[in-house]
C-alpha cells in the first residue's frame, strides 16, 4: 500500500535527497519512450552499431558538461559510478592501494601504507577506510574542532612518510561545515600523498573547482542536486595511480566496469548544469533562509544551535540548520513534525535508524545527551520563506505537545 504525501507537505530534508529538477526531468524524458522507438538512445553504449554509437554520444555529451562543471582538465577524468557511496569507496579503496603499490616499489626498506581520514566522514569513507585497516594500512581518524572544522595543523600533525593517502570531506552532512579543502590538499602533497574530498554536500552549493582546490580526486551524487537516485561521479585527476574496483567489461576506460546508465548520467549532467548555473543566487537566497530560521529557532527555550553561524556566513553551507533540543529525542520530534507536514531528520539519513548519537556530534564533542536531542533541517530551490516560518510554528507546537 502506498503512502500518499500531502501535495502541502513542506520538504526540509534536501541534506539527504532532493526532488528530481525540470531540467534533469527534461533530459531523461526521452529516454523513457517504449518500444523500437527508444533503442536508438536506450542502447549500450558500448555496441559498435548505430543504437550503442548514439548512446556513447550521448554519454560523452554528458561527461564534457560535468567536466566543465567542476573544472576537471579533461572529460576523461569524469568516472561515471552508481552513486556516490561508490564513488568514495572506489577513492578510498582504488586510490590507496594503487598508490602503496607505487610507493612500495620505490621505497627501500619497510613500509606500512597509512591513510588519514577525518572522523566526520560520510560511513561511506569510513567503512573502506576500516576494510583498508584489515588489510594492513594504518589508519589515522582526525577530529574536527567544536565548530565542525578539520584544523590544517591537526592532519600536519597526523600525515607521515607512509601516508598515501588523505580523505577530507568538502562540506559535512549534518553542521553544514565547509572544511579548508586547498590548504588541507596542500598539506598531503607537500608530504607526497594523494588528496581525495567527498564533494556530495558542496557541488551545487559552492564553487566547486578541482583545480584551484587541487584535489586528486572527489565524488559526487546526482540525487543531491535535483537528479536521479542511482547515478554518480568520481573525479580522479589524470595520471593519479588507481586501481580498478570494479570489475568486469572494462567500461569507463577500464576504470569501472558495468554497463552505464546514460538515462540516469544524462539527468546528473542536466541537473548539475542547474545547479552550476543557479548557485551564485540560490546560495544567497538559501542563506537568508538559513539565517532567518536560526534567528527565529533561538527564541524558543530549550533550542540551541548546534554550532555558532554568524549571518551571512560562508563557512558553512547556506542550506543547513542544525539545533540541540533540550528533552526530547530526535526520533519523536521528526515524527511528530512529519504528522504536521514538515519533513526534517535527526541526522544522516543513511543512520537514521540507528539509536546512537550521531559520531559527527560525537567527534565534535557534542555532550552524548544534548546529541540524542537533534534537529538538521536542510532545504533547497523549491523553498520557501513560508516554509521556514510555517516548520517553527510547527515545531513550537510539537514543544507544547500535550
């Protein structure tokens, strides 16, 4: 039985999918055409006849447009994945051990391969980074500062003459915090390892140029930005030693077997051309609607922001507001906020269904309690200032809850 959902249903939870732009509609559609008059798009698009010749078109079509999004030198430094969960453990995992390998056979003597992550990170880094443990790479965790933020001397202090590679978020799920990509990727060449950012959070929020932050290599999903669920990139700058993760055909150059999905790539390209193109002005706009509900939720009694975000700010995204709620526990203010009509999380959705406090609050130093009590409200394009004003009437209605 479907659950219908009110057509006045106020959507605040973008931070962890967003709803399918017109744009990336528009660049699917034709693809949804059944029958013999769809296969001329709908093909393989590594078939040598017309049909798999007209799908790579339109497959390349969509890497040049993203390459030129995120600034990458070269279309071929695109890998389209399934997501970005893929994305970040293809990285990890592909990058670290082609890069040990590398370094094994030039070093003399022994050597432990080690890799440094932050302790905020998506589990999507986190877990690879513990598979890699299990397979003998030494793994350092950072902590961020009470703000959220990867200090630059906190992973000078962490990197070594081992190190292959660091993993440093662009921008955290939960807080909105944009960490000091640049400087942090200067740190790890400097010590000669590679420099991979989950970019999920940031593409479409803020410039997003893999050259002037001189990354190795970053991951992307389309869902975050007004595109299909199911499609992703991985950016990995040319001639950075990687290792195939996926195996099979030999799609992607080699890079990432599985026969693509150039519907869904289509879409991703669509929608983050709009989010390209949109982002000086829906940034600013977001942003008011950030400030604008901080301001009204610190005048309820028992609602304290979880960190301190000055109007205005650049420091964190301009989309996400997060508060502690003193008393409650997230899980019942969610659900009664949903049976209003407002739909926000305690945290990442990938853990929402777990008990504990969330480890990004944890590793900021979030006291355990206060964290049980969380609020990450995250919004989009299609927000509205009434949709701000109508989730804290609501909310204050679920504090009076009787």
């Amino acid at each position: 039985m479907a659950v219908t959902v009110s057509e006045n249903y106020a959507y605040l939870d973008w931070a962890a999918t967003t709803p399918l732009c017109e744009e990336a509609v528009e660049a699917m559609r034709p693809y949804l055409v059944p029958g013999r008059r769809n296969i001329a798009l709908n093909a393989n698009a590594n078939s040598l006849h017309a049909p798999g010749r007209a799908a790579f078109e339109a497959l390349e079509y969509a890497r040049r447009s993203f390459a030129r999004d995120i600034n990458a030198a070269r279309p071929s430094e695109v890998i389209f994945t399934g997501g970005a969960t893929e994305a970040d453990n293809t990285a990890i995992i592909g990058l670290a051990q082609a890069a040990a390998a590398q370094r094994n056979r030039a070093r003399q003597g022994s050597f432990e391969p080690h890799i440094v992550i932050s302790s905020i990170e998506h589990e999507a880094v986190l877990s690879p980074a513990h598979r890699l443990k299990s397979l003998g790479f030494q793994v350092t965790r950072i902590d961020p500062d009470r703000s959220g933020f990867i200090r630059p001397d906190r992973l000078a202090a962490a990197i070594g003459q081992d190190t292959v590679l660091v993993s440093i978020q662009a921008a955290n799920s939960e807080v909105g915090s944009l960490q000091p990509v640049a400087e942090l990727a200067r740190i790890a060449h400097d010590h000669g390892a590679l420099f991979h950012t989950d970019a999920v959070q940031a593409l479409g929020k803020v410039d997003f140029d893999v050259q002037k932050l001189d990354v190795d290599a970053a991951s992307f999903a389309a869902h975050k930005i007004c595109g299909p669920k199911g499609v992703g990139a991985l950016y990995v700058r040319a001639r950075v030693p990687f290792q195939d993760y996926l195996l099979g055909g030999g799609q992607e150059a080699g890079r990432r077997s599985g026969t693509q999905n150039v519907m869904g790539i289509a879409g991703f390209a669509a929608a983050s051309r709009a989010a390209v193109e949109l982002r000086a002005d829906e940034s600013a706009r977001q942003r008011t609607l950030r400030d604008r509900l901080y301001s009204q939720l610190a005048s309820i009694a028992g609602v304290t922001p979880t960190v301190s975000v000055a109007p205005g700010s650049e420091d964190y995204l301009p989309n996400i507001v997060h508060v502690l709620v003193e008393g409650y526990e997230s899980e019942t203010l969610v659900l009664r906020l949903d049976m209003k009509g407002f739909g926000v999380s305690g945290g990442s959705a990938c853990s929402s269904h777990s008990l504990e406090p969330s480890h990004v609050l944890k590793s900021m130093g979030v006291d355990a309690d206060a964290a049980y009590g969380a609020l990450r409200i995250s919004f989009g394009r299609f927000t509205t200032e009434a949709d701000i004003d109508g989730f804290v009437a609501a909310l204050r209605e679920c504090l009076d809850w009787q």
